[in-house]
C-alpha cells in the first residue's frame, strides 16, 4: 500500500513518514501543495491513500483533496489542528473519507486509515463491471456494444447475448446444452441446434482475425465451447 503524506511540519512529517513505513506502507512525503501536485500528476494511479495537512505553506489541503477526487476516487484523510466543525464539515463536503485532529497517537492514525482502506477496497470491489476484455475485444455492458481494436463490430442481439453468456463464463467449457438454456431469441422461442451453430460461426466471422483457426471462441472437441484460459 502506497500513502502521499503531505504534512509542512518536517518534525511530525519525518515521525509520521518512519512510523508508516513501520507498519508497512511506502510512503511518498511532500512539503509543500507544489511538491504534492507534481506527485499527483504523475504517480497518482500508484497511490493507495492521502493524507494531507489543511494548512500548507503554498495552499491547502483542501484544494488537494479537490484534486484528487477530481481525478479519481482515491481515498483521502486530512491532519488538521483545527477541532472545530466548520472545518471539518468543509472538509468531508469536499469528498474526504475522515480527518484526525492534531495532536494525535499514531495507533488512532493508523487504526483510521485501516478502516478507510476497508471502505474503499470495499466500495471498488461493489462497483459494477462495465467492460469485459477477452483479448483485443472488449464487451461494454452498459452500451450492450462490442469493439474489436476500438471500433465498434455490429451484432445482432442474441450474437451479443451468446457473446456475453461466453463472456462471464470465460475458462470454463459450455457444452452446447448448457448454452441452449440460456439463449433464447427475441420471439422467446428456443434456439435450435443449427441455429446455434450458426450463431457461433457469425460471431466469429465477426471477431476472429481468422475465422477458421479461432482464438477467441475456442472449440474443446468432444465437449464444447470456450472464452479464454
């Protein structure tokens, strides 16, 4: 786990930046809103957690903290001296996920930022999976569009339904049986075994670079069909 601590006091900064490391997180240390900017620009992916200071000698805390929620949902904790609630409710409105007031113990820091951690690892692993990637095709289920190499292939719904059921099945061997339960065409009427074969070798004309030697929709003679490893 990655932390940016930015914090202008070099004493506090240095005791904070040993007593992380000992617990087992990397640390990036800043000083300053300059230095912390630069950081988020270009290792802000690479960052797990923020702590800022509110009060900076080139800015705030605050306007970090708009930064990074701007760009991402990076979970975000302020170190403040000030205790009083115009402060902190300024700051959690800005989207920051908790603060610690100023003198504090270092187990309540640490204990804090295990919780928001939680939270956040939880909240990501909640999110719905929008894109399915199987090689150079990607599946946008919020589009119910199909892209090869970024550009959009056109298929008929129940080719995209087949290609789906592939999709969130990726490894395992679906049997041509398996794959009838769950097709069923826009008549509601059960889609035969020729029907299925032909389905199969369109979605494949289709996405395949080479349609007789397919990599995508693999075939397991004896057994099925299969997406990936």
């Amino acid at each position: 786990m990655k932390i940016l601590l930015v914090e202008d006091d070099k004493t506090i900064a240095s005791g904070l930046d040993y007593s992380l490391q000992n617990d087992g997180y990397e640390t990036i240390l800043c000083h300053n809103y300059e230095a912390a900017e630069k950081v988020l620009n270009k290792d802000l992916e690479q960052i797990d957690l923020c702590l800022f200071d509110l009060s900076l000698p080139d800015g705030s805390g605050y306007d970090l903290c708009a930064s990074v929620k701007k760009r991402s949902e990076k979970p975000v904790i302020f170190l403040t001296a000030f205790d009083d609630e115009v402060n902190v409710v300024m700051g959690l409105d800005m989207g920051a996920d908790d603060y610690i007031s100023k003198p504090f113990r270092i187990r309540e820091l640490l204990s804090r930022i295990k919780s928001v951690l939680r939270r956040y690892n939880r909240h990501v692993q909640a999110q719905p999976r929008n894109t399915i990637e199987i090689e150079n095709i990607a599946i946008n289920t919020l589009e119910g569009k199909v892209y090869k190499e970024g550009e959009e292939v056109l298929v008929t719904a129940l080719e995209y339904r087949l290609l789906l059921i592939f999709a969130n099945h990726i490894g395992q061997v679906l049997t041509r049986s398996q794959l009838f339960e769950r097709i069923w065409d826009v008549a509601g009427d059960f889609v035969n075994d020729n029907t299925l074969t032909v389905y199969i070798k369109r979605l494949r004309e289709k996405l395949e670079d080479n349609p007789q030697k397919p990599t995508i929709i693999k075939t397991v003679r004896g057994r099925g069909y299969k997406i990936g490893d």
